[in-house]
C-alpha cells in the first residue's frame, strides 16, 4: 500500500475512531458467544466443529 492510499485510509478513519472500535467490539462479542454456546453444545477445544456435526447414534 502506498504512502497516499495509506493517509487517505488514515483521514476517512479520522473522527470514527468509536465506530472502528464498536465494530472490533461487536465481532469480539459475537466470537465468544460463538464459544459460548458451542461448549455449551458439548463441543471440548480439541474437537472443533466435528462435534457439532456429529450424530447421536455415531457415539454410541
């Protein structure tokens, strides 16, 4: 990227520095929800999304 696309990124940034950081805010909420709610399902880390997939009957 170069020096004038950079500080045109830069000024249309400037002022909604909120609204960058709510957005960062929202996706970051929304992940450990994410987590939330597959442990919640009986998902463990070294499973990943498989377990999620999987079916009842495929356990037993």
């Amino acid at each position: 990227m170069d020096l004038e696309r950079l500080t045109a990124l830069l000024d249309a940034l400037s002022g909604r520095w909120n609204q960058v950081l709510a957005v960062f805010g929202g996706v970051a909420l929304a992940a450990g929800l994410l987590g939330l709610l597959t442990r919640a399902l009986g998902a463990k880390e070294e499973d990943g999304f498989h377990h999620l997939f999987r079916r009842r009957s495929d356990e037993e």
